[in-house]
C-alpha cells in the first residue's frame, strides 16, 4: 500500500433548482502517502470544505475517483453528527458505535474523551447546553480517540481556547508520531507548518499549488499579501502644496537605485523637493510599510531632532538604513513633509515607492531580531 | 457510511432522548402521548358523534371507532410530516456520517406511542365488551403496527430528499395528508359509505390497515381479513422499495441542497 488516500481528476458542481451550476472542485488529483499530513489552504469558497466532504464519502463527486484507506475520523462542523438531546457522553459512544466499535470498546472511548475533553460535569449533560468551544472540545476529543488511521480536520481548532488549542496541536503530532495520515484544513499557517510536511492550495476549486508544506504555504501568503495589497487603500498623495516632491529613489549603499534589497544591507531613500516658499523647521519623514499594510518603521527629523533650519529652494534629503532587518517580503515607502510642528502637511506621498526584500533567512515575521538561544541545566529529573 | 446492523445499534439511545425531549419538562411528563390523542378523539366524537349526530354505525362506540383509527393515522401522519423537514432541519447531517436512514427510523419510531395507546384502547375495548374475535383477529393489530412502521420507514426515506429537492412538494403533503384523513374510515365506518365511494375506500391502503388494527372489536368487515393482511403488507413493500430506491437516488442529491 503506496498511499492512504488517492484522489484522481476530482470535479464537483452543486446545482441549485433555478440556479447556475457553481463547481466547487475542478480537476483535483492527489495522493497522501500513509503516516504523512496534508495542508490544505485557500481562501473562503476555495473548495476546501467540498474536497474534504468529498474525502470522507459525505457528498459524491461528479467526476473521478477518490479513495481511502481504512476508516477515517472526521471533525468537519461543529456540532455535526451529535445528538443535542444527548450528552456529551452518550455522544461519544453514539460516535464510535457508528464507526463500528463494540459496545465496550465505545464506553472506553468515552472515558477517553471525556478525559481528554476536560469538559466537567458538563460531559454528562445534553449537548444542546455547550458553547462553541465546548463543542470543539467534544468533537476534538472524539475524533481523535476513535484510533482511526485517517483523521481529517476542517479549521475548527481555531474555535477553542489557547489552551486546548496547544493540547489539540500536542495530540495531532502524537498522532503524526503514530503514523495516523492526518488532512487539515485551516487558516493558521503557523499551526500548519508545525504539523503537516505537505501542503495543497486550492484556489477556485483547483489545485493552485501542491508540494512541501514551507513552499506552498510561502506561495500561498505571498498571494494573500498581494490580495490584501490590491484590496487595502490605493497610495496617495497630498499636502498643501508649500513643498513639491520632485523625485523620489531607493538606492544601495552606493547610490545606485534598486527594485530589491537584502535583508541586512543598507536601504537609502533619496528625496529631491522644492519649497515654494520660506520654510521653517519643516518636519521630514520617511515610512515603511509592507503591501498588507503593516506600517513597519517610520523615523522623521522632528523625533531624531535634526535638521531644524530654514529652507527655501531645492534640496535632496537622504534617509539611510544601514542594515535593515525587514524579511522577505514587499514593502513600499512613503515620504512626508510637515509644519515644524507637524501638525499639517506641506507634502505627501503614501506608499508610492515600492520595493522587495530578500533574504535566505527562514525565520517567519516582520523583521530579523539580533538573538541567540542557550540552554542551561537547572536541576535532575524528579 | 456504516451498515444497517452498525446504525441500529444506536437506534435505542435516541428512541429513548427523542420520547424524553418531547415529553420531560411539561407537568403532565409523559402523560401528554395519551392526553393529547385523547383530547382530540373527545373534540371529534364530540363533533360528529354529538353535535353533528351525523355518524352512527354498528358495533363499538363512535369513540372507541375514532380512537381505534385516530390513534394509528395521527402515528404515520406526525412521522410523514416530519420526514417533511427532516434535512432542513437537520443541516448538520450533510457534513456528518449519521446515515439518514437512522434519523427516519427514530422518527417513525418515537411518533409510535400514539399507535400503542391506540391499541390500548382496542384490546381495553375487547376486554370490556367479551370479543370473541380468532387467533388472527388478536394478532392482527400487531400486525399492523408492523406494516405500518414499514410503510412509514419507506415512505419517510422518500418524503425527506423529495421534500428538499421539491419544495413545493411540502405543502402539497399536507393537503394529501389531510385529504387522505377524511379518505380513511378513520372518523366513520365504513358501513355509512355506499356505492362505487365504498370500493374507492378499498384501494386505499390504510382502509386495510385499520382492519386489522380494529379486528378484535369489528367482527363484520367489508373485506375478510386476509385480503386486509395482503393489502397491507403489499403497501409496506412497495413503500420500503420506493424508499431504498430514493435512498440510493435522491439522498445524494438532497444533501448536497443543504
């Protein structure tokens, strides 16, 4: 046995009576190797939810095949499958009975999960009682005790407290350890990266990208920051118009005008402006920002206290970053100047000069930070 | 998705939830499954055995006549109707492995208590008046609480995906149900009805269903029991074959509606 799952050429169309046939998966093959864990990302109505559904023989696909080894446990909707009249107890053996575990084993498996679920009292009341969360707890808890070899998860982790989210993250690498063929859909790419060594984009029902789980996943935020930069306010300019921002250009160390710089090399903003008329003090300022919007750094001559003279002419204002520790990413600047008590704007452009960073680092975030790790041995075993 | 011998095993639990959800919590508790059957067989016999004085047959009272059939009827209509919206309202089950045919079963079966009180009555009757009705004739309501549940289960397997792919079909359900309530000689006896109404009567399934429910208390019947019996048991395979067929056919497409 090769793979635990197989998918070949899987297409889905819901029609709706009076409606355009909508198609959830286009053409959608791939194969999970046994004891291995499948990312599976994309944006609402990517198709994520059908193709699990599709995994798990809720709903059929309207062309090709799909195959499962073994039973497989699913966590798919909160809620989904339980009894609200029953209690979280009953639901449970209600759970592994129709997953065809004899009577004795489905008591065992409620204890199980009722310990693992650390629901209280509340395990042996009608589910119809429990919170979101409170439900995640019992279907987590379920699922993931009913010692199935494939168990798929569709982003409901994120319903649960921090606490039982670490325990439920704790429990899926025991579970990875135990060679269970995990699938998981869900929009914490950190979690996933922790969990999964594959990964399969899914962008309007077809396969975007599929590969190592790093790889997808960095093409995946590159194309959600692109979106949210598309999407986020147009840059802009403004001002009264006392100062004309003639030409902006971001260079290297020496001067020469860049697209692309390296994480930890010298990024230099050269601005050449005219006043219009005598200024005084007037407050100048750079700012960074990455296309999603995060503002990252934005240092100006009022904070530095420099640069308080009279102006009246043409002149270009430099603002080196020596060493800038920005990430992979893509950022653009903006240039501002302002009243000495920056109260107004002569003159603004937002976010008009755009420019990328590059780095081998792998470290995730916004910025690389000067650290080191130790360890050091405080005391024996217990 | 788990196999008939698999999905039964759960079929007691939620009988058993489903009885407690609609009876704890009241006062009365689960008196109400006789109560209310009762109230409404008093507000009929009320109606047309006393008001309208339209309704008089031979044998056994005219309450006793309406609680035999009422009992039974309001059984398969509560567990019809609420195959109805069974998918709607239960969403939930497009993206769970609970296998429809667990929920329609428990539906049929936790609308039953009506049909026992039913036949409570009948065999109190019995008692009460010294029938001296054959084997067959005791047997027979067993009988038809069994057909009946067959019918039931078949066509609620039906009416659930139809109902959701064909909206209107929902209503038009309740005007069938109700039509087919004054089309059973559930509030009458059969005797009243005369001419080519009586042999329509006899096409009608629940006509022969009721035979059986009511042999010990009516020995006459127009038709001999065992056409009833064939009748009746024809009906609860054909409703079992048409409902494994949308089982297969129309399940599928229904949930995908959800």
């Amino acid at each position: 046995m090769s793979t635990a799952i197989e998918v070949v050429s899987v297409s889905k169309v819901f029609g709706m009576p009076g409606a355009t046939a909508v198609a959830a998966l286009d053409d959608v093959s791939f194969d999970v190797a046994p004891g291995s864990a499948l990312a599976v990302v994309g944006e609402n109505g990517s198709g994520k939810s059908t193709l699990l559904d599709v995994l798990l023989g809720m709903t059929r696909p309207s062309s090709g095949s799909v195959r499962v080894e073994g039973e497989a446990a699913a966590l798919l909707e909160l809620g989904a499958g339980f009894f609200h009249e029953l209690t979280g107890r009953q639901n449970a053996v209600q759970q592994a009975l129709l997953a065809g575990a004899s009577s004795a084993s489905a008591q065992a498996l409620a204890r199980q999960a009722a310990e693992f679920a650390e629901l209280g009292d509340f395990f042996d009341r009608p589910v119809r009682s429990y919170s979101a969360g409170m439900l995640m707890r019992l279907g987590f808890a379920i699922a993931s005790n009913l010692q199935a070899p494939v168990v798929v998860i569709d982003e409901v982790l994120a319903v649960g407290d921090g606490y039982f989210q670490r325990k439920c993250i704790e429990r899926l690498l025991e579970m990875r350890r135990a060679r269970v063929t995990l699938v998981i859909a869900a929009h914490d790419l950190h979690a996933l990266r922790s969990l999964c060594d594959r990964a399969l984009w899914l962008q309007h029902g077809r396969v975007a990208a599929l590969g190592a789980v790093d790889d997808v996943l960095a093409s995946y935020e590159e194309h959600l920051r692109r979106r949210s930069a598309a999407t986020s306010a147009p840059p802009l300019s403004g001002g009264t118009g006392e100062v004309l921002i003639r030409r902006v250009r971001l260079t290297d160390r020496d001067g020469v005008e860049q697209s692309e710089f390296r994480s930890g090399e010298t990024l230099r903003v050269e601005v050449e402006f005219e006043t219009l008329r005598p200024l005084d003090s007037p407050v100048m300022g750079i700012a960074l920002f990455r296309d999603d919007g995060v503002y990252c750094y934005g240092p100006n001559t009022l904070f530095d206290g420099r640069l308080a003279e009279s102006y009246d002419g043409r002149y270009i204002l430099t603002a080196e970053f020596e060493e800038l520790p920005l990430l992979a990413g893509r950022y653009q600047a903006s240039v501002s100047f302002y009243d000495k008590d920056h109260v107004y704007a002569y003159a603004w452009h937002h976010r008009l000069y755009p420019f990328s960073m590059r780095t081998e680092r792998k470290d995730h975030g916004l910025v690389w930070l000067r650290h080191r790790f130790e360890v050091r041995r405080v005391g024996d075993p217990r | 998705m788990p196999s008939l011998p698999t999905w039964s095993r759960s079929l007691g639990p939620l009988v058993l939830a489903d009885l407690r959800r609609r009876y704890a919590g009241s006062v009365l508790g689960g008196l109400w499954a006789v109560l209310a059957p009762l109230l409404e067989v008093a507000a009929y016999a009320l109606v047309f055995g006393w008001i309208l004085e339209t309704v008089r047959g031979p044998g056994m009272p005219y309450t006793v006549l309406i609680a035999s059939g009422l009992f039974p009827w309001m059984w398969f209509r509560e567990a019809i109707e609420g195959c109805s919206t069974l998918l709607p309202d239960n969403r939930w089950l497009r993206r769970s492995r609970v296998p429809a045919e667990l929920l329609v079963l428990r539906l049929v079966l936790s609308s039953s208590v009506r049909a026992l009180v039913g036949l409570l009555v009948v065999f109190g009757y019995a008692a009460v008046s010294g029938s001296r009705t054959s084997i067959e004739g005791w047997l027979s309501p067993f009988a038809a609480l069994f057909l009946q549940a067959v019918t039931a289960y078949g066509l609620g397997l039906l009416v659930a995906p139809v109902a959701t792919l064909v909206p209107d079909s929902r209503p038009s359900l309740v005007s069938i149900l109700t039509l087919l309530t004054f089309a059973s000689p559930i509030l009458y006896p059969e005797s009243i009805v005369a001419g080519p109404l009586q042999s329509l009567l006899l096409w009608n399934p629940f006509t022969h269903l009721l035979h059986l429910y009511r042999s010990p208390i009516e020995p006459v019947a127009l038709t001999s029991l065992s056409l009833s019996w064939a009748v009746a048991t024809g009906a609860a395979a054909a409703s079992l074959a048409a409902g494994m067929a949308a089982r297969r056919r129309l399940w599928w497409r229904a949930r995908d509606l959800l």
